[in-house]
C-alpha cells in the first residue's frame, strides 16, 4: 500500500520533458513578432491597395484641391485641411480643459470628489464614437446653430472665421465633439504626468511662500511640461485619427473654408464616408491612400508621443491605453 | 507672470526673524486674487468635462427608453420608412464579430505580454512595449483598411471575418499591456517557490504565474471586448453589414455601431428612434462592462500599494 | 541521453572577475537543458533509493552581481544527514551562499558564480547540467512563507510532482499525506486539504512549503531564514521540525539567531564581510565547538556580541 520511499525520485526521473521549455518560449516570441509584423502589416498592406492612386494621382495629391471622383480628379487638400484645422482646435481646448482637470484633481480637489470625477472623465472615453456622433446630430448641432453660431453669425459675420450660414452642423460641431473625445487622452496622461511631480517641489514652493497657484506654477508645471506636451500630442494622434463622430456632424463637405460655421470634411471621415459608393478601383484606391498619409502621420505623431511620455511617467501611457 | 516672479522676489527680501512680518500690501492681495481666480478656473474646467458625459447619458437614456422594447432586439429591419422591426442582425452580428475578434486576438496578446514581462531582456521588452503602444495609437479606420486589403481583397467579398480579424488587431494592445502590467504584480517569490522545486520556466509561468494573473488579465480581457464592441470605422468596409441575421463568416455581417450609424445618417423619424435605442443597448454594455473592470482594476492597482 | 548539441546553462566564470560581464537574463539562466549524465543517473538509478541526504563539498566558490563579489573562496563540506548552520552579520552573503547550491543565484539578472559545488560527488554547475534537475535534487525553503496563491493545501504539496508531469493520483494522496505528516502539518489540514494555501497562518504557510519542498523528495533542504518572518511558537514548531527532518535529509540552515543555530544544528559554518566588501568564510566545525571554543578570533567576537 504504501508507496517505497524513492518511488518520487523514480517518477521524476522518468518525467523529463526537453521540449517544452524552447515550444513555449518559441510561442511567446512569436506572438511578439506578430505584433511587429502587425504594425509592418498595416504600412505595407494599406500601401498596396493604394498602388493605382499613388501612380495616377502623384505626389499633386498632397495639394490638390479638387476632389471630384466622377472626373477622376483626386486632391487631399480639403482634407488634410478638414483634419488640421478640426484636431488643432479641439486640441487646444481639451488641453485648455484637460490640464486644468488635471491640476484639479491632483492638487486641488479633497479625494471624494478627485475619485468619482477621474472616473467620469475615464468613461468618457469609453462611449463609442458613433454613439457621440448620434448625440451630435441630434442634440449638439442644433443646439449650437440657436445658441452658439446664430449670436456669433450677427456679431462677429465679418470675421472670416464665423461666415456663411449656421445650421448646426459642420466644423464648430466636429470640434466640440473632438474636443470631447480627445479630453480624457489628455486628462489622464496630465493627471499621471502631475502626479508623478515629487512632493518636494510643492513643498520648496510652499515654504516660500507661495499661494496654491503659485506653487502649480513654480512647483509643478515646469517639472510636467514635457509630459502634458506628450499628452498634448497623444491627445493630437487621437483627435486625427477619430472617424465616426466626426463624420457624422461635420457636413461632409470638400471645401477649404476658414470659417467654423462651414462645413468640412476630415481625411478619416471621407473614407468612412464615400469608401462604399466607391464605384471605381481608381477612386477607392484613392480613399486608401488617404487612409495611409493618415496611418503614417499618426504613426509618426504616436511614436514621439510615446517616447516623450515615457521619459517622464511610464504608468501614464498604460493608463491612456485603457482610456 | 511678472507679477508673481516679483513677488518671488520680495518674498525673498522679507527680513529676518525677531522682526514682525511685513503688513499684506498691494502685491499680496494681487497674488491672493490670482490664486482664487486660478483655483476657479481650474473648478469650472472640471465641471465643464464633466458635463458631456452627463449630458449623452441622459440623452441616451431619454431618446432611447420609448422605443426599446423587445421587438428590437429579435426582428430584422424593415423597408425603409415603415413603422416596426429591429436590429436583430446587428446584435446577432456584434456578438459574433465581437467574439470571433476576441478569440483571435486575445491569445497573441496574452503571449506577447508573456514574453514582455517573463522573457525579453531590457530592450527586447522595450521594443515590444513600444510597439504595442504604437499599435494602440493607430486609427481603427487604418486597421480597417488593413483588414480589408488582407481579407476582403484576396476573398472577393466584404465578410464578418475581415471584421472579426480588424476588433482582434484593435484588441490585441489593450489585452497585452494589462497582461504585461498583471504578470509584474505577481511576487517574485512565487516565481522562485516554483523554480525551487525544479519546475521549469515556461511551467511556473503556465500553471503557476497565470492563474495568480488571470482575474486581473481576464478584467483587461473584458475592458478590451467593451472596447471593440463599439467600434464602426474598421466594420464600414470589412464585414460591411447586412439587413437579415446572418451567422455566415464569409458574408456580410452587421453590427450595432453600423446600424446606429446608418440609420443616424437616415432621414426618417423611425430609424432616428431605434438608432438612440441601440446606442442605450450598446452604452449599456460597453459602460456596465468598463465601469466593473475599471473597478476591478482599481482594487488591484491599490493593493499593490 | 543527454543532447550534447544543445546550449548549456554553465553558469560558472573563471575565478579572475572579467571586466565585462556577461549579462545573464534570469530566463537564460533557468532555461531547460539536458542534464549532465552524472546528475542524471542519480535520479535515474533503479537500484532503490535510500531516503537518505547526501553530502555537498563547495570548492572554491565566487559568486558576482553583475561586476560586484559578493562572496570570495568559500570552500565547506556539507555532511550529509545532518543539520550545517550559516551564521554571520548581514551583508555577509549567507543567503547569497545556500542560492548557489541549488542553481537559485543565478535566477538573478546577471548574477553568477564561479568555482564548485558537488553534489554526491557531481558538479552542479558542470557543462551540460540542467537547473531544473539540480533543484529536483536541492530543495529549498525560503524566508517568507510563499506558498502558490491559486493552489489548494493538497496542490500545493504536490505542485512539485504534478507540475513535473505525475498525474498518478494514489502516489499523490499518499505524498501529500506523508510529506505533511513530516511537516508535522497533516492533524491542522486534514480536513481542509481543498482550502486555499494562502488561509492558513504564516506559521501553518512555512510548514506547509517545507512539506512542499520535501514531496519531490530532495537529498538536500536548503533554508534560508525559514523562521524569520514568524512569531516564537511558530518558531519552536519549525525548528523541532527541522530536528526531525534530519535523519532523511542534508539540511543547511541559514540563520541569522545564533540561539537557533546552537539549538538546531550539528555544525556551523561562520560567515564575514571583507574589506572588500565580499564574504568569505572564517571557519566551520561541529556547533558545540564553534560556539564554545571557537578557534579564530573573529568567531569569538561574533558570537560573544562584539562585532555584527
């Protein structure tokens, strides 16, 4: 009955496995080039597919202005314009809006508020984007056109920013709606950045002296500038690359216009748009190509972004990641 | 800004002690004001971020309650225009793209995470960290363009794998970043129990190192798949859509966030209605799904301090 | 047979420390590799084993952080059955000295080690030996209770067993029975062998990894500390635990209570920091010699409280 002693070390010697070892090591190494070759992928398949607009529209493509498919006409223009003047906009305020919360939570707010209102601003980026654009449609772009574009069209019609007509929908909504989604990106990141601040910058401002802002500014700021600079810019990469929402309420128009109150077109939002009514191999192609300039100016804009933040707060890219 | 640097300054020139502080003066009652107009300003910056949430909720909430019902969720669309039906093939869809997307990606991304945080040195972990934030930061409409160079052109057809395979590239980041993070919150020493005994690396990491990962991996997991369940932009020329339920691979395929985008773009009042009752059904899901992992999550991060 | 094509994990370098260390990964270093014949055939041998330890010679022994010496020249025959207590002040690599007997040293990125150590007369660190087998062979017990989080009480003492592949369930519930009995843990856990490791007391949690470390049925069992996270009563169990386990195991204990030294082992073996800051050993001899009649001066004032 009962086992001889020794019958253990018998056992183990006769299991002995000399594979597992290199196959599960051989897996996980793979996995890891598959996300290589994922990133290589996107590049070298996206470039493909967009071979035939490459060679017809040439390098004009960056400047041309004219998108007119029935004419086999392709210029990006529009909307390389479209994205520029949308995502710099709402990047400035959600920067505006993002940093002060930041600030807030981490050096003004008492823990039960700073704790449920960073968790409201984190669900704000889990809202999908379409759903964003549905509320933009039907409750923010009226809203704006009575109360926002109607008083600015009488007052200020003669700026070039504010002419045309206000109906709501176009660039003013799509930078309201990306200022609302680029927000959390550069909230979290500033509030990781922020908080990885050490504490003995505050307190050297505070012994001499200085008044709560004052310590911000002498104390925090210039220790997390580089930092809000890299949420500034993940922020950026966010905001060009958003497609739905924005699709939804900029009018989907391609015109370069200076004025907000007119309606635009992004480089996300013509593919998401037009790519199905794409009747052509030459003009689907084309969207493509717009969707590589796209990949590869995000990718570009994600890269130093992320270098830049991980220099200062390794944490804060994971936390943006979930966001 | 000068004005505060002065300060600085005087504040500096403040004499030593025995002597009685200087009475407040002008410069002090300037800085006092800058402070509370500051401290405001930074408040209402958080009011005003908080408020959009509020506002789509409610929205969502209020459009959306009157026309879900029970209808929605198992017919298929109508013709346009008239009165009834549902989106049954954008659930129907959504699940499968969802958990097709899920079962392909989530393995790649926990073995990745593996090798980040178990086996690459300093650099080799340092690159594929990079890479997988990278990969985070690409637009979903690029990474549906990829699926549909990779998939839908060599098929000939829009399908719900070309879909499927677009979530499992957009999943793969979020699910390897929190394994990696998970795998670094396990003791080293339960590493060294295992390798005391004489089991191997890759064994102590399966049978011993995971499981003690897993309900922090599996909330990431869960924070992925509420993530690409409200995707659009990599479904529009991928799995495309579709008014009847279909549960073909190789076809088309809705999906709820295509639905909700169609019939938003629509002009009749009806598709407005059933588009704000699918946007509850999806807000509900993804926030019921993100508001439990994002606690969970907050639970371990805090035990771990 | 052992693959003699495939890479080998000798951890050892040449005594001189080289300007440029090879960085290690802790993953290398543990990697799976043919065992060395001779480490092999012990385990393998048919003839039937006796429950008995077996002797450890350290020859010449440095081991390295990265560029840093932490231990100088150790040399020290370990007597097989029998219970070799490592004392001296902390920072003396006492822990450093047992992690290189079972292969646990060069777990640590760029940690390595240079010199002997013989096991039953083999090489641990000869070319071609596999860690894993070493540490089959060499079990150890460490200075916090580390039992698996996600295993069960009964998983737990037969992780060893079960992870290496041995799935028969008699030889395991009669393992897990008689390593516990030894553990002198079986009348707490007997029924609740199903509970999870981690709900027992921090006490219950070291006798419950020493059952561990004593299922796979090592020659030797290496602790580091095993009580120093533990209050007295837990303390007195572990030690008459260890004076029980000695007649079937070699025992090493490190320890930094000279009371429990004295109390639990046979020989001691006393350790100090250099002045370059490496350990070395100053002399070892039966216990009752070491703490009255200690022959280095050295010795003499460690243990009479002067120095450490």
């Amino acid at each position: 009955m009962t086992a001889q002693v020794g019958a253990v070390r018998a056992e183990l010697g006769r299991h002995r496995p000399r594979f597992g070892e290199p196959a599960f090591r051989g897996l996980v190494v793979l996995a890891s080039l598959t996300v290589l070759a994922i990133i290589a992928g996107l590049v070298v398949v996206i470039a493909t597919t967009s071979m035939a607009g490459i060679a017809h529209n040439g390098i004009g493509f960056l400047w041309g202005t004219t998108w007119d498919p029935v004419h086999s006409v392709f210029g990006a223009l529009p909307f390389i314009y479209g994205t520029l003047l949308t995502s710099i906009t709402a990047l400035i305020l959600s920067m505006l809006i993002g940093v002060g919360v930041a600030l807030f939570l981490v050096e003004l707010a008492p823990s039960w508020l700073a704790g449920p209102l960073g968790f409201m601003i984190e669900m704000l980026a889990a809202i999908p984007s379409v759903v964003y654009g549905l509320w933009g449609i039907f409750v923010l772009a009226p809203w704006l056109r009575d109360y926002v574009e109607v008083p600015l069209h009488d007052t200020l019609g003669w700026l070039p920013f504010f002419s045309g007509y206000p109906i709501g929908i176009g660039n003013l909504a799509a930078v309201v709606v990306l200022t609302i989604m680029v927000l959390p990106t550069v909230a979290a990141v500033s509030r990781d950045v922020v908080s990885a601040v050490p504490g003995s910058q505050r307190e050297a401002a505070l012994a001499l002296g200085a008044t709560r802002w004052e310590t911000i500014r002498m104390g925090v700021l210039p220790y997390a500038r580089s930092g809000i600079l890299g949420a500034g810019i993940l922020g950026l990469a966010r905001g060009v690359g958003e497609t739905m929402a924005v699709t939804m309420v900029i009018g989907n128009s391609p015109t370069i216009s200076l004025s907000f109150l007119a309606q635009g077109y992004t480089m996300a939002s013509v593919i998401a748009n037009e790519f199905t009514e794409a009747t052509t191999n030459l003009y689907r192609s084309s969207l493509i190509e717009i969707g590589l300039l796209l990949l590869v100016v995000t990718l570009v804009i994600n890269a130093a972004a992320r270098l830049l933040v991980w220099r200062v707060a390794y944490t804060a890219s994971s936390r943006s990641l979930a966001a | 800004m000068s004005g505060a640097d002065g300060t600085l300054a005087g504040a500096a020139r403040l004499p030593g002690a025995g002597i009685p502080p200087r009475v407040p003066g002008r410069n002090m009652a300037r800085r006092r004001t800058t402070d509370r107009v500051m401290r405001a300003l930074l408040g209402i910056a958080a009011v005003i971020a908080a408020v959009p949430l509020v506002l789509v909720l409610l929205y969502v909430l209020v459009q959306g309650l009157p026309a879900l019902n029970l209808a929605l969720l198992t017919q298929a669309p109508v013709p346009a225009g008239f009165p009834g039906g549902g989106v049954a093939p954008a659930v129907v869809g959504t699940l499968i793209m969802v958990g097709l997307g899920t079962l392909i990606g989530t393995p790649i991304a926990v073995l990745a995470g593996i090798y980040v945080r178990e086996y690459a040195g300093g650099r080799g972990a340092t690159l594929i960290r990079f890479l997988v934030d990278v990969l985070a930061g690409v637009p979903t409409i690029a990474i549906g363009l990829f699926a549909y160079g990779l998939v839908v052109v060599p098929m000939g057809s829009f399908s719900a794998l070309a879909g499927a395979v677009a979530l499992a590239v957009i999943i793969i980041p979020i699910v390897a970043r929190i394994t990696d993070e998970m795998l670094g919150l396990v003791p080293g020493s339960v590493r060294e129990a295992a390798y005391a005994l004489g089991i191997p690396p890759w064994k102590t990491i399966v049978r011993v190192v995971l499981p003690a990962a897993s309900g922090g991996i599996v909330t990431g997991i869960l924070l992925g798949v509420a993530r690409i369940a409200g995707e659009t932009a990599p479904l529009i020329f991928t799995a495309l859509g579709n008014d009847r339920v279909s549960t073909a691979l190789g076809e088309p395929m809705d999906a709820l966030p295509l639905r909700i985008w169609v019939y938003a773009s629509g002009p009749y009042d009806s598709w407005h209605a059933q588009a704000w009752a699918a946007s509850l059904v999806l807000v509900f899901l993804v926030l019921a799904f993100s508001l439990l992992t994002r606690l969970a999550l907050r639970r371990r991060g805090a035990a771990r301090t | 047979m052992p693959l003699m094509t495939e890479p080998t994990t000798d951890a050892r370098v040449d005594p001189a420390p080289s300007p440029v260390p090879a960085p290690a990964p802790r993953t290398h270093a543990v990697g799976p590799v043919p065992g060395a014949r001779a480490i092999e055939v012990a385990r393998r041998s048919d003839e039937p084993v006796q429950d008995a330890g077996v002797g450890v010679e350290i020859e010449h022994l440095d081991a390295y952080y990265g560029n840093r010496r932490v231990l100088r020249d150790i040399t020290l025959t370990v007597h097989p059955n029998s219970v070799t207590a490592i004392i001296g002040p902390s920072g003396c690599g006492k822990s450093t000295l047992i992690r290189c007997l079972n292969r646990m040293h060069e777990v640590t990125p760029g940690a390595r080690v240079a010199g002997e150590v013989r096991l039953d007369g083999d090489d641990i660190y000869a070319p071609g030996v596999d860690p894993v087998v070493v540490r089959q062979r060499i079990g150890m017990v460490f200075q916090r209770p580390n039992p698996f989080p996600t295993m069960s009480i009964y998983d737990n003492v037969v992780a060893g067993l079960k992870l290496a592949g041995i799935r028969d369930r008699s030889l395991l519930d009669e393992v897990a029975e008689r390593s516990l009995r030894r553990a002198a843990l079986w009348d707490e856990v007997r029924d609740k062998l199903s509970a999870p490791g981690g709900a027992l007391s921090g006490g219950q949690q070291q006798r419950l990894c020493i059952a561990r470390a004593i299922a796979v049925e090592p020659e030797v069992v290496l602790m580091d500390e095993p009580a120093s996270a533990l209050d007295p009563m837990s303390t007195l169990k572990i030690e008459e635990l260890i004076a029980a386990l000695r007649a079937s195991y070699t025992i090493v204990i490190v320890t930094h209570n000279m009371q429990q030294a004295a109390r639990v082992s046979d020989r001691t073996a006393f350790l100090t920091v250099g002045d370059d800051r490496s350990g070395f050993l100053v002399e070892e001899g039966p216990t009752a010699q070491i703490f009255t009649n200690p022959r280095r001066q050295l010795t003499e004032d460690y243990i009479s409280g002067r120095f450490g």
